[in-house]
C-alpha cells in the first residue's frame, strides 16, 4: 500500500512559507489553438497508484481528444521543493497535491489558485461532506479531496484479551481503566513516537474536541484564543494519562516509523495500543520485525467520549489528500478532476486500497477490512476536525505540536500549552 499520509505536510508548511506567498507572472494551461494542456504534479510516485493515475489520464485524453495530461509524479520531498520554486515565481501547476488547510489558505491569499466553487457546484454532492471541507477558504471551494482519514486507536485484540478487556472502551474513563489493566498485564498500553511530537498532538487535539466541540475550536481559530477553559481541561486529561505512564520505555527520543519506532512497537506486539491515522496497519507492518505486522489481532476504534464535554463521540478528526486547482488552470483541469472522482474511477484506486476514497458508492471497492472500519466509522461521522498542525497557520500548528510535546514530557502545565498556542495565534 502507498502511504500519502500527514507525515510529508509539515516540512511543506514550513518550507518557506513567504515563498509560496511571493506572486509573479504566471504560465498558461493552453499549448495551442483548440488545445488544453493539463500540467499535474502528484505524490504517487510508486505503484499501485503511479499505475492507476497514469491509466486514468490516458482514458482521459482518449476520450477529449483537444486534451493533454501533463503527469510530473514527485517523492514527497522533491515535490515540496519544486512546488515552492514555481509558486515563488507565482506558476503553479494546474492541477498539484494537497493536504487542504492553512497552506492552502495561505495559496489562496496570494492569488496562486483558482476558485473553482461554481464549476463543482453541480456534483460535488456525491462527495463525503466532511473531505471537502479542508479545500474550502472563506466558504469558497479552491481543491477537491481524492481521499480521507480518520485518526483512532488501533489495538492489539490479544493483548486486550490477556489484560481482561472485553472490549475497546467508548468513554474517557473506561480508556483510563483499560490503560490501569494493560499496565498491569506486563505490557506497554501505548505506543508514542515522542521525537516526532506530531504524534502526540493528537491526543490533546481529540480531547480538545470532545471537550469544546468543534464549534469551540473553531471559534478559538477565529478569536486565535485557545486560552479558554475548554482547552485546558484538555491538557488537564491529557496530564492525567500521561501520568499513568502509559507509553513505552524511552518513547521521547523515538521517531514514528523507524525500526524502534512507534508503528514498530505496536507491530512487534510490545505495545497494546497507538492513536494513528489510517494508514497505521501499512506502517506496522513494514516496520515489524516480521515485516507481517499483527494481522487479524489488529483492531481499530474512535477516541472514547468525554464526560460533559460538548462535542460528539461520532465528531472525526484527521486528513487526507486532494488536489489544488491553480489559478490559470484551463476549464479541462476541473474536469479532468471531477472524471477522476467518479464513482467508478475512486473503485479502481479503492480496489488497491492505496486511498480510503471519498465519493459515495466507492467505499464498496475496498478491499482491506482495516480500510473497512476506518471507512465506515467516516461514513457515520457528524463532523470532521483537519488536523490542528494543517488546519491553522504553519506557525500555530507547529506551536500545537511543540506544547503539546512538553506537556507530555513534563515540562508544561496545561495553561501553559494554551497559553503558548494562543500568544503565537495573535501574532499571526
């Protein structure tokens, strides 16, 4: 399975993000007279997906024949480099990768992508409300998703099954108890990957919005206040887990996906438990030992409710990948995009399951129950938070991830974690 996860977002947010922001003269979509050349640039460099695009565009072309597809498949980092010298010069392809979100909102600011709210608003009903979303700036559509995902817990059923779990817990305090059990089984609860720290920002992010709501953070983005009580009742159950000492030996100074790593712990079955998004199992598995991962002993829950907290245990919080329309893309760009996202186009990336795919009907496709659960837990969400690292600003979700980091570490209070978000929110 090809893993376009959240991992590769951050260095592009803070890959000089004034750069992205500089506009100049820009390049155009169209090759000659009655011709529309279509410049993509996308993340799938290796297979099956590299196959599956490149099927699809010639599919494409042979059938608008004054259509060209111009494909530039890039590893992560190449892609991140190249996309920031071509938006510097204010020339950004007609179709690239996107993870939505405060980057995207920066692109759009500074005129490098296309409003395209008008030209979708005919079917962009067949797509998951909550993946369209994070490709929207000031109500306006300036993306379309391809995929989405959704953070859980993903579990070990054995080791559940030693420490006397029946089954995964719904609520806050039945996690703390299952964590009590698991500890006193002989077995790490949880795996973390603290070097990272963006790991670790998942945990406040959930508790944040099972205690606020979505309306609460959302708001807090507007005010760019996350000092509120909310948020540091938040931290205050986080540093209660945390004080349980839940996470295995040495996990400040391990990295995510590294043979010691956070995936690898929980693959190797010396880790009961990590807080990941959906492509957890892939990275399991090649990080293991056996290079097999936990196979069918590999189980998948939402994070628990919060007692008295204002959002919804259904309420989602993760990411995906998508596309951004630049701003001289010609028309055949759109619906090159919107051909991609048929029902029948998403099954054949689905059948891979490289993506957990976004347009209703194609979720039948998949083929790993893994993907399934992550699916059909998607399918029933009543809201969706993007991740709190993408969602904001580069700045504020880079200081999410590093207060957040200490607190778990010990070296911040949970007023301290808000008030450091806040303080660099409003200078933004």
């Amino acid at each position: 399975m090809t893993v376009l996860n959240r991992r590769s977002l951050l260095s592009l947010a803070g890959a000089s993000a004034a750069s992205m922001l500089l506009p100049g003269c820009s390049g155009g979509g169209n090759s000659g007279s009655g011709t529309q050349t279509v410049n993509w640039w996308h993340i799938s460099n290796q297979d099956p997906m590299l196959t599956v695009w490149a099927s699809l565009a010639k599919e494409y072309e042979s059938t608008h024949l004054g259509v060209k597809i111009n494909i530039t498949p890039l590893e992560n980092e190449a892609f991140k480099a190249k996309l920031t010298t071509v938006t510097q010069a204010g020339n950004p392809p007609d179709i690239f990768h996107s993870w939505g979100g405060g980057v995207l909102k920066q692109q759009k600011d500074a005129g490098l992508v296309k409003d395209i709210t008008s030209d979708t608003s005919s079917w962009i009903g067949t797509l998951l409300p909550a993946s369209v979303g994070p490709y929207q700036v000031d109500g306006k559509q300036y993306g379309l998703p391809f995929d989405l995902g959704l953070v859980g817990f993903w579990y070990n059923k054995d080791l559940f099954t030693k420490a006397g779990i029946a089954a995964p817990p719904s609520t806050w305090d039945d996690f703390l108890n299952a964590v009590g059990r698991l500890k006193a089984s002989g077995v790490a609860p949880l795996a973390l990957a603290g070097a990272d720290k963006w790991p670790g920002h998942y945990y406040w992010a959930y508790l944040a919005m099972r205690v606020a709501g979505l309306d609460g953070l959302k708001q807090a983005a507007i005010d760019k206040s996350f000092d509120k009580p909310e948020f540091v009742q938040a931290g205050r159950l986080l540093k209660e887990l945390v004080g349980l000492q839940p996470f295995q030996k040495g996990f400040l100074g391990v990295k995510y996906d590294t043979p010691d790593g956070q995936a690898a712990t929980v693959g190797n079955g010396t880790a009961a438990m990590e807080l990941m998004g959906q492509w957890a199992p892939s990275v399991q598995k090649s990080s293991s030992n056996s290079k097999t991962g936990l196979g069918d002993k590999l189980g998948f829950f939402t994070f628990p409710s919060v007692k008295d907290g204002k959002g919804k245990a259904t309420d989602a919080f993760g990411g995906g990948n998508g596309f951004a329309i630049g701003r001289n893309a010609p028309p055949a760009a759109i619906d090159f995009v919107k051909f991609l996202l048929s029902v029948e186009n998403q099954q054949k990336a689905a059948v891979t399951d490289s993506i957990v795919p976004i347009t209703k009907g194609a979720e039948t496709a998949l083929q790993d129950p893994n993907l399934k659960a992550v699916s059909k837990a998607l399918g029933a969400a009543t809201g969706y938070q993007l991740y709190l690292d993408q969602a904001y600003p580069p700045a504020v979700g880079q200081q999410v991830n590093d207060s957040v980091a200490e607190l778990i570490a010990g070296k911040a209070s949970p007023e301290q974690v808000t008030s450091a978000i806040t303080k660099v929110a409003k200078s933004q």
